[in-house]
DNA sequence: TACTATATGGAGGGCCCCGCCACTTAGCAA
DNA sequence: TTGCTAAGTGGCGGGGCCCTCCATATAGTA
C-alpha cells in the first residue's frame, strides 16, 4: 500500500477530482466510463483504484466526513448538550441533502461490509456517540435512540427528498419534524 | 383505452403477474428484459404495456395501493383519531417496507409527473388527509405537518432500511421514533 | 544501463434499455 | 363465411454500462 508508485498515485488524484465532478453534476450513479474517459485514462485503472462504485462515492465523500467528525469534536464540549446534539445533526442533514449521491453511501449498511471498520458511516457514528450520550444524559433526547438510528434516519430523509423541488429546504423541514415528533 | 385487443389484456395480465413476481424476487431494478422472457413475450411489448420502469411498478403496486386507501376510508370513522391516524401510517410503514420497490416509487415525486393525478403518492395522499386532518383538529400531531410530508418521511425510512438485516422490523422501530420526536 | 514488479488500457463478453419495422392476427363488416 | 384493416407483436440493431483478461509500457532499483 505504501509502496505505490509516484504515476498511480498521480491517477487516484486524477481520477478523484473527475469523480468527484462526476457525482455532483450526476449522482450516485455516475458512470464509471465516463469518469474514466473525462479523465483520460482506460476504464480498468479506474476499476483498478476504486473497485466498485461504492469505493469511489466513498473516497469523493472521504473529507466532507472527516470535516463533519471534526465538527463532532468541536461540539462535545458545548455548554448546551442538546443544542449541540442538534447541530451536528443538522449539519449531517445540510451536507448530506446538498451533496449528490453521499445519501446513497450513508443508506447502504452492507454487513459483511460494515465490518471494514473504515466504513464511513461507522466514522459518523463514532463522531456523533459522545453528543448524542451527552444529550441523552442530560434527558434531552428519547431514551433507546441510537446514532445509527439516526444515520439512517437522516440518510432516509435525504434519499427521499432528493428529486423534491428544493431537496436542502424540504431536508431541513422534515429533520425538524422528526426531531420534534409527528405526534409526541 | 377501452377498445383493447383481447389478446392485449391477456398479455397484460400475465405479464403484470410475472413482474409482481420480478419485483418482489429483485426489488425496484428488475430487469424489463427478464420480465419479458419469463413471460414469454418480446421485450418491445412489455415496453408497449409499461412505457418505462416507473409504470410497470406502479402497476405492480395499484391494487396495494387502493387496498391501503380502502383502510383510510375504514378508518375515518374511528372513534380515536390519534389512534386511527397512527394506525394507518404504521400500516404504510409496514406494507412499504415489506414490499420491496415499493418505497422507490413513493419517493419520486416528479413534477411534470405528479400532474398525471393518477400518481399513486397522490392517491395515498388523499387517502390519509381526512385522518391526519381529524387527528390534527384533536391537537395530536404536531401543527404543518402535511401528508405529503409523512409520505416523503415513510418512504426515506422504507429506503433507508432496505439494506439492514430486518428492514421491516427497523423501519417500523424507526417510524416510531419518529412518531415520538427524537428530542420533543 | 538492464531488469522486474507495478501499472496501464484496450478488447471482448454479458446484460440492459430503447426505437424501428416487417409480420401476424383479432375483430368487424359485407 | 370470408376479407379487410388496424391493433398488436417480436426480433433486430444501436448505444451504454460493468466487468475481466492479458499483452504492453514504464517507474524504480540493482
């Protein structure tokens, strides 16, 4: 793995970026082909760096959890367990509904999979443990609600509004409902 | 429309038959071919009968769909709003989640599409508003919240949970949660 | 400067969706 | 009963995607 040579490694960081436009003008189902062609190299190198579609949506969203786990982190010590709690959920929602195609990454809970442990929604939910405990301690939210609930919840909630006329907006509406209840 | 071929409606038919079978067998991304071969036909008539993937599902799930509506209508008149409100959204929840493909269809809520008043969401849509009106007017659900809305959040639980071991367990544990408020 | 493991890309197979068009046949009318 | 006609059908070809295999090119090293 360390042992990579210098053009391969120049190629991933080609083919990412092209990947990465890729999905956001096309989704979670960019084709492969085409990020390939644009990105001026045959169709097995970019198999070869990213096998499978769900690596390659993995590594274009790879930063954005890393920026949303350190914003995790700077939260857990907010004065507020809940309004912390809360944000770090709404942030979650905004960058999910915003970014094409991470909604799809977030949904996918593939077992024999999930035991990679570098799954990012696995990273997500370490970020988010110590607030949503914090928050529940401070009897601030439902008891029995785990993080990967709520993973799930705001993934299902982006999936859905995804063809919406304003799929940010109608995400941030429908995260609000749930967080208050539909019929507490 | 009325004046079909004979041997037209039996091809429908037994194609329906054979994708209610594909669907339930592979989801929302059967393949049309297969459904064709299974059936016995060409592939250009299943296309005649359904123009598109959409159509063929929701073809696949018309009669749940009015069979669901039937139980909004039994359950106007139920003595506890709250009570028949939430009923009937847990038997969304349940049906959706048990049915695979279904969900898909819920969530896509295409503009020039939903005209097409046929929309099967629309049709739910006018099947739970008399019970989430009543149960709103008893102050028992939390106030904007529209159909549309527990639509949209049915189906992005449905989708979320697809993946997951016991998807019909935890999309039911899940609307529950949600029915309750994360943090009320 | 040679050598070798690493990296590459093109070809080919399989599957799928889609549109076109010549052929068949149900249903009506004489 | 027998034609006739339009509705209905299915096969074919084009285009796309995903995936695998293998002959070739080259970075890094001895």
């Amino acid at each position: 793995m360390a042992a990579q040579r210098a053009d391969a490694r120049q190629n991933y960081a080609r083919i990412l970026a092209v990947a990465e436009d890729e999905v956001a003008a096309h989704g979670a189902g960019a084709s492969l082909e085409q990020i390939a062609r644009t990105a001026g190299v045959g169709s097995a190198t970019v198999r070869r760096h990213f096998p499978g579609r769900r690596a390659m949506l993995e590594a274009v969203f790879a930063n954005r959890i890393e920026a949303l786990c350190e914003r995790g982190r700077e939260l857990a010590g907010a004065a507020d367990p809940r309004a912390a709690f809360l944000e770090w959920l709404g942030a979650l929602t905004a960058y999910a509904a915003s970014a094409r195609g991470f909604a799809t990454v977030l949904a996918q809970e593939d077992v024999d999979y999930a035991e990679h442990a570098k799954a990012c929604s696995v990273k997500l939910s370490d970020s988010g443990e110590p607030l949503l405990r914090r928050a529940a301690r401070a009897g601030a939210v439902t008891p029995g609600v785990t993080v990967a609930d709520l993973v799930t919840l705001v993934a299902g909630i982006v999936l859905a509004t995804e063809g919406h006329a304003d799929p940010v907006a109608e995400a941030d509406r429908l995260l609000r409902l749930v967080v208050a209840g539909i019929s507490p």
